[in-house]
C-alpha cells in the first residue's frame, strides 16, 4: 500500500487540485447511474448540461474509480457485470462478468478488487486485471452488505449491512471475516449505509438512515462509541478537500449536514430549497461543490460547499444513484464514488 503521507490526515494526497498525472488528461465529467433504466447519464460539470445516455445494465446502482483511477466501472447488479468506462473519452466498453455487483471497492495495496454482493451477502474477491475469480467470503449474518472503508494501515475493512443492523469487520491478507458488531440500535430496514474512515483514523463514522444519524464505531472495529443526529435518512459521507469538514447528505430529510470531521461536532445544516432526496455523489477536484444525486426526484444536485447555496439542479433520470465526479485528486482509489487516498 502506499505510505501514509500524514498519519492526522489519510486524506492529505487527495487536497484540493492535487490530481495525479494519470488522470490529469482526463475529461471533467459526471456519471449518473440510474436504478430504473439502467442508463448511465454524463453531465458537462462546465456547462450543467447532459451530454450522453448509455445503456449500463439492467440495474444500475454506482459508477465506481479503479484502483488506478484508470477506469470507471458500472455496477450492474441485476445484470452480473460491471461496464467498464474510459474517462479519458467517456465511453463505454465491453460488460465484465461479475457476480450480482452492487458496490465494487479496491484492496488498498491495489491487488485485488472487491465485489460487494448484497443480493447473495457475499464478498468476492477479483483479480482487478483479468477479473477472474480469487475469493468468496459468505456472509450470512449480514443481510445488505453494501458499503465500506478501511484502516489506515490497509490491513482492515469494515462493510456496513443495511437490512442486518451492523458491520462486518473483515481482515484483508486472509480475507476472513474477524467480527460483527451490532449497532446499539439495530435498525433492519435502512440501517448502516455509508462508511468512512476518520482523518486521522481514530473512528468510522457510519451513516444509519433510520437512526436518522451516525454511529461512531472505534478505530480499532470494536465496538460503538457515540451517536450523532444529523437528519432523516442520514445515508452518504463526504470529506471536504481539507478533510476538515464532513457532509453528510440526509436522504430523506432533504438536507446536508456539516460535521467537523475530527470530532463529529455539527457546524451547519444546508437544506435543498424545496426539498429534495440527496443521496450519493462526491466533491468536484477543487473541493468547490458538492455533487449528490437526487434519488427519488430524478436530478442531480450541485452544492456550494463555501455555504450549501443550491448552484444546479439538474434533472435527470428516475432513480440516479451513485454519482462519480471525474476526475478526482488522490494517488489512488479504495471504490465506491471516489474514496481516494
């Protein structure tokens, strides 16, 4: 894995700008999946307009950074595949066989690509080059495995389990599970969601939709500390560039909360004028707006992250889901919609 360049901040090589010559030629664009057509939108980050529609797959639920920030993947997971895309034309290519792929993450030494399966509750380990099959870990006791982070030191993982009320805590060279550990409220409809890993990786804050929150599970995966309320539907977490500020979209509360990423205290809370449901995105490369798709109101949200001015609301498909803001800044990529490092 490479070195952390600051053990108080892990985020430190992915500030504003700081994009690596990998992707420096790449075109600055959008991609919005969409659950109900399985479509890909791309939106113009320049002009707000949408440029292209592609067929993605019969579900589409995220639009996931390799490791190597070379390719974008298409999580299809009704249709087995993951639909590969080149951000440097933003074109789609051939689908890749993978099993039922909700989310799709990278072992943080780059060797392997993880599939998180929700429909089978499983983890399958890939091969990030040929995809082919290295590993599956079932994880029975975790129904809606779907999100994840890992530890400073790239030796652990912890994926939520949304319809199960916990975590799974899974150690990455044996690629065993260690534990789970049950939220203090167990939550089994929409419970733990999205997970990240603190600054200077002294917790995991864990966004729990119903609990309207996040739970602050120790550095170590032990166990909960504390909870903190930030609105209805509390479901995806953001880093500022700095890694000062934590956004915390509130699904279905319409709203944003601000946190201070180092102790979890609230410092604003930004509403959608007229409401909205934001959901998944990420920041733009300089950190100067937040980009969340707008789950059930078919648009895309663009944010001021400076004071939580709505800049855009651009309408898109039914059911948009995990939008990816290209390029990002970072060395490389852990998954989801750009957790880069």
């Amino acid at each position: 894995m490479p070195s952390v360049a600051d053990p108080h901040n892990v985020y430190a090589s992915a500030g504003a700008g700081m994009l690596s010559p990998a992707v420096r030629a790449d075109r600055p664009l959008v991609y919005v999946p969409h659950n109900t057509s399985g479509q890909v939108w791309v939106i113009d980050p320049a002009t707000f307009a949408v440029v292209a529609r592609y067929p993605a797959g019969a579900e589409v639920q995220h639009v996931v950074p390799s490791w190597d920030m070379r390719t974008l993947y298409a999580t299809d997971d009704a249709g087995n595949a993951l639909v590969p895309f080149d951000p440097r034309t933003g074109l789609p290519g051939r689908p890749i066989p993978a099993a039922a792929p909700y989310n799709l993450y990278f072992t943080p030494d780059g060797r392997s690509a993880v599939v998180v399966a929700e429909a089978l509750a499983q983890l399958l380990w890939y091969d990030p080059h040929t995809w082919q099959h290295q590993h599956t870990l079932d994880l029975p006791e975790c129904a809606g495995i779907d999100h994840a982070d890992f530890s400073a030191d790239g030796r652990t993982a912890v994926f939520t389990a949304e319809f199960s009320g916990r975590v799974a805590v899974v150690d990455i060279p044996s690629r065993s599970l260690v534990r789970v550990v049950d939220m203090p409220q167990r939550h089994t409809h929409m419970g733990p969601q999205d997970i990240r890993l603190a600054p200077d990786g002294s917790a995991y804050y864990i966004a729990d939709s119903d609990a309207g929150g996040l739970w602050v599970l120790d550095g170590a995966a032990t166990g909960v500390r504390r909870f903190i309320a930030t609105g209805a539907g509390a479901h995806g977490l953001y880093y500022s560039r700095d890694a000062a500020r934590l956004f915390v979209s509130n699904r279905l509360e319409g709203s944003i909360s601000v946190l201070d990423s180092y102790t979890g205290a609230p410092l604003a809370k930004w509403r959608i004028p007229g409401g909205g449901s934001p959901d998944m995105g990420n920041l733009n490369a300089d950190g100067s707006q937040l980009w969340l798709s707008g789950r059930y109101d078919a648009a895309a949200y663009v944010i001021d992250t400076r004071d939580g001015t709505l800049i855009r609301k651009i309408p898109v498909d039914a059911q948009p889901h995990g939008l990816c803001v290209w390029p990002q800044p970072g060395r490389y990529c852990l998954g989801h919609t750009g957790i880069t490092r």
